[in-house]
C-alpha cells in the first residue's frame, strides 16, 4: 500500500502544507470520500456510486481483473493503470497480464477507452532506465 501513499504525497507536494488543496485531501480521507485499500478486501463486495483507481494493473492476472471488474455496481467507474514494460510477476508477460486481457476482450464496448501514454512521468532516471534497461 505504501506506493499509494507515496503518490497522494507527491500530490500533496505540490500545494503549500495549510493550503485548501492538502486540506480537502485530507478532509476527504477522514470522511472515507477518498480510501486506499488493498486488493485483498474486495472479494464479495459490491462498489456503487464510486470511482476506482487500479493502480499497478499489469501485475494482475486476467482472472484477478475480472473479480475487480465485476464488483462494480450502478454508477461505479473504473480506471485501470499500469506498464506493461514493468511487470514484476514470473507467470506473467506482456501477452498475459490482466491488464493487456481486458483492453483486447473490452476494446469494442461502448462503456470502454484505452489511453496509453508513451511518456514516463516518474523522472528523467526513471525514463533512461524504462527504456535501456
């Protein structure tokens, strides 16, 4: 979980500590408007009225995307992220992931986009690094 809360700092960063911005962030985590969870909690559950980020999404297996996909319920909308030049699990590829899975099985659905960025955001580094190594 701590890459989340690693990112909604970068986020935070970027306005003064007593801003409005970090205060309604914050506000918004206290009231539960704003939740980071592990995927391990949403088994049985059904997500209404909310908008999900699905951070790290090349990782997951198709099987483990569509027991996320078909928790949502009215109103709910999900957006998946993910690189699939970082997958980090053994029994997955680029071919495999749940992420390259879902975007070829849901490609011509009408409730359905795919965006893909072709720049890092990360650092210079971080882009040197994607692309040689």
């Amino acid at each position: 979980m701590q890459p989340l809360f690693d990112n909604l700092n970068v986020i935070k960063r970027q306005f003064a500590s007593n801003s409005s911005e970090v205060k309604r962030i914050e506000d918004m985590q206290k009231s539960e408007q704003l939740v980071i969870e592990a995927l391990a909690f949403i088994r049985g559950r059904s997500l209404s009225e909310m908008y999900c980020i699905i951070d790290e999404a090349q990782n997951l297996t198709p099987n483990e995307i569509k027991t996320i996909i078909t928790r949502a319920g009215e109103g709910t909308k999900m957006v998946f992220t993910g690189d699939i030049q970082q997958i980090d699990q053994p029994y997955l590829d680029s071919q495999s992931n749940g992420l390259v899975y879902m975007i070829d099985r849901m490609k011509d659905q009408n409730i359905f986009t795919h965006v893909n960025l072709v720049k890092g955001e990360r650092s210079e580094l971080s882009e040197l690094a994607s692309n040689l190594l």
